[in-house]
C-alpha cells in the first residue's frame, strides 16, 4: 500500500450507511465499530487500510488498481491479516465477510 489509499476508503462512514434509521440500531452498529477498531489497533497502518478498503466492499481488484500494485500481492496481504485476526473477535471475522 506504497501510494496509500483515498481518505474515503479507511473511513467508518461505510458501516453506518445502511439506511438504519433505528436509534439502537445505529448505537449498536457504532459499538460494534468500536470494537473492531480496538481489535485492529495492533495491524500495521498499511494492513489496515487494505482492511478497512476491502470492508467497504471494495474488490481486491479494485483496491489493487487504485494503489498500482498486484493483486496478487494484495490477496496474500489479505491471507496474513485474515491469519493475524481470525481469533480476535467474531466481528472481525464477520467484517471479513462483509456483513457488518
């Protein structure tokens, strides 16, 4: 992630943009927020975008296209974060999935 990601990318934005209007919905959304950010403080500042890009529900493809670099490259990075998380919490591996 040598060229780094646009701002908008590694912005939590995303995960409050599903049309819930509900109060504890969106309350438990930010909580569950919270909690991945505790949970990924410990990745690298490049592991972490590529995380939070990808989350977004960004492809590796399109990730790899707006950074020049190989998607290749950029799927082993995800094979090690998804190794380096996986115990951590259900919601990362849920963030994984794209279902939060």
């Amino acid at each position: 992630l040598d060229a780094g990601l646009p701002l908008e990318a590694a912005s939590p934005d995303w995960a409050f943009e599903r049309g819930d209007t509900d109060p504890e919905g969106l309350a438990d959304r930010q909580g569950r927020w919270q909690h991945i950010e505790r949970s990924i403080e410990h990745l690298s500042p490049d592991h972490r975008e590529l995380l939070l890009a990808y989350a977004s529900g960004r492809s590796i493809a399109e990730i790899a296209r707006g950074l020049g670099a190989s998607p290749g490259r950029l799927q082993s990075q995800m094979s090690r974060i998804r190794r380096v998380i996986r115990a951590r919490s259900p919601e990362l591996r849920r963030l994984l999935r794209h279902e939060i």
